[in-house]
C-alpha cells in the first residue's frame, strides 16, 4: 500500500491482456509498431551435437510417472520483428497439449 501523501507508483503487468494486438493476427510489431514481421518462422532447437530438431512443448497426463508419462507435444513457431527483434512464440497446435482424462 502507498503511505498518505506519496503518489502511486505504476505497477507492471505481466499478464498479457486479450485486446494486447498480437503480430499473428496483425502482422505489426505491438513494441515498436513496425509491420516488417517474419511470420511463422520454425523454431529450432540444437542437441549437444550439431543435430537441429523443431522446438517443441509438452504437457504430462502423469509428471510423477517414471515412464509412461502421457506426454503431450506439439511444435513451436515464432513470429519475428525485422526492425526491434521481438518474438512471439506460438504452439502449432495447440489443443494437443490439452490434459485428457484416462
């Protein structure tokens, strides 16, 4: 709380609003407002060798689980601003990750 007398600080949110212009719907920068976007660029990710494999997520139905854990993934793309360098990262499908019972 803010002590009588001393203005309030802005505070900073991190949660992403909905009305938040996304470059995937708008193709334009929502950080600096440029419409040079690289859309759907693949994400990659390198194993200790120089193997290249497409970055994924996953959920587990059972994290506790030694093996059979029910992993649920998909792929990672990346919309990419050619003038500031900000991403945005989104599952390619993104439903799979959803838990499912049994």
């Amino acid at each position: 709380m803010c002590s009588p007398g001393r203005p309030r600080r802005p505070v900073l949110a991190l949660a992403v609003s909905r009305a938040t212009p996304f470059m995937k719907r708008t193709n334009k920068c929502p950080k600096c407002g440029s419409t040079d976007v690289i859309a759907d660029a693949k994400a990659m990710d390198r194993s200790h060798s120089t193997n290249q494999t497409e970055f994924t997520i996953a959920t587990f139905r059972k994290p506790n689980a030694i093996i059979f854990k029910g992993q649920q993934d998909t792929a990672v793309s990346a919309w990419v601003c050619a003038e500031c360098g900000f991403v945005e990262l989104y599952a390619d499908s993104p439903k799979t990750l959803k838990m499912r019972d049994g």
